[in-house]
C-alpha cells in the first residue's frame, strides 16, 4: 500500500493526436504492467476501451491509470485532446498536483499545447511539456524546445534532450544525473557534443533554481555552485512555484525516453502532500484551504461519474484520512449515508478490487446511485464540503426529440440520466412539443447526418429564427 509521498497525481494534456494515450501504453509497457504495446488504431490501448473511442481512435473521457516505478504510484489522468471534451480537463485538475503537456517534435507548439498551459496555469498547478514521436520523419527536438522558449519563457528547460546519429534519436541525456540512454533504456557513455549542451542547459537551471530561494540566489551571484541536495531541492520548489518548467522527450512507440521520463517525475513532480490544497466551502459560501490530511477523518471529493452497462462508477481522490469499503459515509450534498462496500483502484476499463484507497491517491466506487460528479464523501459527524468544479457556460443548444412518437418520458429520463452521470448542469426546457437541452460539452455521441444519435435519442441543432427584431423560440 503506498502513503501520500508516495504517489504522484499527473495530468496529461496536449492537442489531440500529440502522443498522450500512448505514452500512457508505452509507461504500462516499460514498467511491464502490460506485455504488449496496445495501438490506438487496433483499439488495444489500455486508456480508450470505449466502443466510441475505439471507432473513432482518440479519447472521448478521461481515463486513469496506474504506474508504478521507483518506488511510486503515478496516477495518470490521460485527457481527451479535442476541444468537445474540455470539462473533463477541468474535473482531472481538481485532483492533479501538476500537469504534463504532450506535444510532438515534427508539428511543435498547436493551439491544444496553448490551453493546456492555460488551463494548468489558471489552475495554479505545475507544467511540464514532454517532446513526442522523436521517430517521425523531419522531426525536430531542438527547434520545438527553442519555440517553447520564445512562447512560455526562460523557466523552459531540457531536463532530458535526444542523442541523434544523423537525424535518427538513438538516445537521450538526462541533464540533471548528466547520464545518457539508449532505447532500451540502458545506461550508455555520455556523446562528447552532449557535454556542451549539458553545460549550457545546467547554467540556465541553476539560475532559474536561484529564484526559489534568497540563500540560493546569494550563492548563484558569488558563482558558487549548489551542492546536489540544494540543487534536487530547488527544482522540486521551481517546479512547484512554476519558475521551472521541465521539457522531456521521446518515442512512445519504442520506449526512447520513457524510463528517464517516470525517473525525473518520481524525483521531481510533487505528491499530493507538496501539491494545491482544495479549496472547502462553509454554509456561509466562505472558501478557505482544505490541505491534505493523512491523519484527518476520511474525506472523499467525487471528480468523474462514467456510467456503463455494469452501472455507474464514481472516481474520487482521498483528501483526508483513508477510505475502507466497510465505511459508511455521508454524501454533504444531499445529508444521505453511503454505505460503500465497492472500492477498487481504476486502471483504464479494469477494476482492481481494493479494501483501502488511502490519502491523496485516487479510487473509484460502484453501484453509488445518489452520488454525482462535485460530491463530497466524509465521515459521520465530520462534515466538509469541497467546492464542486465549474464549468465553461454553455455555447449551444440542441432540440431533441424522440425518433419514435410516444417514447418522449423516455427521452426526459434519458436526458436526467445524462445530467446525473456528467453533472454539467443541463437543463431542458418546453420548446413547441419537443425538448432544448443546453450542454456545457459534447457526450459520448455519433453523428447522424445533421444532428447525433446519443442512446436511442436523436439530437438536432436548434436554429431560432429572429422575427420583428426578436428571436422567435418556437421556430426550428
């Protein structure tokens, strides 16, 4: 069982199609968790199992998985990349203590790369940007980190950069432990031309760690250099305090990179104990600091609902104390009592049955009926609410209505059912027989012509039309 030091919350972000569920698989593959490298385009990958995601081939939720190397448990939240899914980006950085931005070496900075840093900074949490597909042709490692630079600042830094033989990445150099890799992720003699760069990069970091302290920036101006605890130290405090900005690289597919990538992460990415406390809201609506507390009465805020044909599964990350499945908690939205008995550690589809989920790491409950997305789980007599996330308002509105006359009470419970799994505050309305419903998201839908096809409901875009001046809302 791993404590709270122990375990590391991860975000993944990026545009779509820039690498992430796949360095997801490439993770599972070199921590041998898995035996065989799942594709995105065989539908085998570990993090998208959805029918919806496996036709499509990106990701339509968020899925988590467990890594463990070094000693650690990293919880990776692999985001959907297409703009259609944002609010699952906002539920996975209320558990995250820091995010990691997928881009790749051949197209550079894209407009998902730009939110993803948005969203990490606007959430006060760490960014760090892995380099991808160092194997595509005319892909460029140096000239990507040189447009990360330009664009996000000086705290950019490579902590790992590629060894190439031609234009071929045939190894990495870990800047920090000044060790270089091969692809199979075996220690190999440090390139004479990577002995300049390690130089140069290492002068920018030592400034950029300077920031993070007096006594360092004292050091750094007499030209006296850190000793290895102040250095580890004061990356681990740039990273947090944002004036670091670790860049990684690799190759998903043949595991260039990955190992060096977990290493600085366990050593470097802070634990939930190191990462932004959540925030609790009194029955006043006064907000104060909720920090993380392994010793505290068992606290669970609920961040992800996904219902499937087994039921409903409810993912929550421990705040305080720890979560056994003979507990009884109660729900501090509604006041009702809980009684769990279903708690596993997610990993993808699979559901690894668990009798404790302990502080700061991340679960998931079944057959929770009450329970939504934004809830929080505590302890009788220990009450506490966590604010619940907030979402983009909504942008566009759809009629629905039931491809068959006299199914429309399914329809309306149809649309209840959407509301409760996703909690996005939708809303329906009468509009001349049929039903609106104003979504802050796209759902797990296929096109259909003009309109989508969500669980037996048919979904058209609602067009009013404006009459005298005035939008007319009877009109299609």
């Amino acid at each position: 069982m791993y404590t709270a030091k122990d375990i590391r919350n991860l975000a993944l972000l990026g545009h779509g199609g820039d690498g992430k569920s796949a360095l997801c698989e490439s993770m599972l593959y070199v921590t041998k968790a898995i035996t065989r490298l799942g594709k995105r385009a065989d539908g085998t990958t570990v993090s998208d199992f959805d029918d919806e995601e496996k036709k499509r081939q990106y990701s339509i939720k968020t899925s988590v998985i467990p890594v463990e190397f070094g000693g650690c448990k990293l919880n990776v939240l692999d985001n959907p990349g297409y703009f259609d899914f944002a609010a699952e980006i906002v539920q996975s950085l209320r558990v995250a203590d820091a995010g990691l931005i997928c881009l790749t070496a051949k197209s550079g900075i894209a407009v998902g790369t730009e939110k993803g840093w948005k969203s990490l900074a606007d959430a006060g949490l760490p960014a760090m940007f892995y380099v991808s597909k160092l194997d595509e042709e005319h892909a460029n490692f140096f000239n990507t980190f040189d447009s990360l630079r330009d664009i996000f600042g000086a705290s950019v830094i490579p902590f790992t950069f590629p060894i190439l033989h031609g234009e071929e990445a045939v190894g990495v150099v870990d800047l920090v432990s000044k060790k270089a890799y091969d692809v199979s992720g075996k220690e190999i003699a440090l390139p004479a031309e990577a002995e300049e760069k390690i130089e140069e990069y290492m002068a920018e970091l030592n400034e950029q760690v300077a920031e993070t302290d007096e006594a360092l920036m004292e050091k750094f101006f007499m030209e006296e250099p850190f000793t290895e605890e102040e250095l580890l130290k004061g990356i681990k405090e740039g990273i947090r305090q944002r004036s670091v900005t670790p860049v990684f690289c690799g190759c998903a597919m043949n595991g260039l990179g990955t190992a060096a990538l977990l290493d600085n992460l366990v050593r470097f990415a802070p634990s939930p104990l190191e990462g932004k406390p959540a925030v609790r809201v009194d029955e006043e609506g006064k907000e104060s600091e909720f920090p993380l507390n392994p010793d505290g009465p068992a606290t669970a805020f609920v961040f992800n609902t996904v219902a499937d044909q087994y039921g409903k599964n409810s993912y929550f990350k421990v705040l305080s104390g720890n979560i056994e499945d003979t507990m009884t908690v109660v729900n501090a939205r509604t006041g009702d009592n809980e009684k769990l008995g279903n708690t596993f550690f997610p990993k993808g589809k699979d559901n690894a049955k668990t009798a404790k989920v302990c502080c700061g790491d991340i679960g998931v409950f079944t057959k929770l009926a009450s329970v939504r997305t934004g809830d929080t789980l505590c302890q009788p007599g220990k009450l506490v609410t966590i604010k619940p996330m907030t979402y983009a308002e909504p942008c566009y509105r759809m009629a629905i209505y039931a491809k068959t006359k006299g199914q429309e009470d399914k329809v309306a419970a149809g649309l209840v059912k959407l509301n409760d799994n996703r909690h996005v505050d939708s809303f329906l309305e009468l509009c001349a027989g049929d039903f609106l419903a104003v979504h802050k998201r796209r759902f797990d839908c296929r096109t259909v012509g003009d309109g989508v096809f969500w669980n037996n409901i048919f979904l058209v875009p609602f067009r009013p039309i404006v009459k005298g001046g005035r939008v007319d809302n009877n009109a299609r």
